[in-house]
C-alpha cells in the first residue's frame, strides 16, 4: 500500500479487472492539495530557512498557550519552555536534512490556495 493512502479505498479488485486504478494520497487528495513543482532543492533550502524563525514563533506561541491550560503544578517554565523548542529544532533540522538527501524521492504540496506560508505537504516515496 502507499503510505499515507487508505488501504481500504486501494484494495485490489479480486475480479480481475484489467482497469488501471489511480492512487492518490489521501492528505492530497482529501485537502485538494496541489503539488509544488517549481520548488528545486535550492529553493527548498531558501523556503525552510526563512521559515524556521515563523515556525519557531508558532511553536512556542503553542507551548505559552498550553501552559495557561495546565495547573500551576505542571506549567511549563521559561527554561522548560526553551529545552522543548531546542528538542523541536533539532528534531526538524533531522527531518530537512532527511528531505534534502531524499529530494529525488520527495514531493511537496501546498494548499488549493497557492500560498507558501499556509498547508505543506512533504512527501517522500522510500520505495523509488
């Protein structure tokens, strides 16, 4: 099966048919995703390094704003706060380097709007 695809709506026809079946990914086509084809490797690289201080900004804004969920027991400190984006950082720089090796393998989609700071999709095929 493709991973991301809903195996029950890619079963195989037990009768047979000759027909040939268009696979999709189901975030893409559920989303109405597009796919982001004049993006190159370098433009990637450009695309991930002005985004990566936005994307920080969101993801503490995200912590700052569970914190005010959790009781005063559990709420996360300042420093709290800065080891988990550490560990966010380092866990996304793994995953960029890992799309920038496997760029012959990845696709990138993004919304049915065409804006670059909304929904991307990063796809990456293993099995080509």
């Amino acid at each position: 099966a493709l991973a991301g695809a809903n195996a029950s709506a890619e079963a195989e026809d037990e009768g047979g048919s000759s027909e040939s079946k268009e696979r999709k990914l189901d975030l893409v086509h559920n989303f109405g995703l597009q796919e982001l084809d004049f993006m190159d490797k370098a433009g990637f690289k450009e695309y991930v390094m002005l985004g990566i201080p936005k994307w920080t900004g969101y993801q503490k804004q995200l912590l700052q704003d569970a914190n005010s969920f959790l009781t005063k027991d559990k709420k996360l400190s300042e420093e709290d706060i800065a080891e988990e984006i550490k560990k966010w950082k380092k866990g996304l720089n793994e995953f960029i380097k890992y799309v920038i090796k496997q760029w012959k393998n990845s696709t990138i989609y993004w919304d049915k709007c065409c804006d670059i700071d909304g929904a991307v999709c990063i796809y990456v095929d293993e099995r080509r």
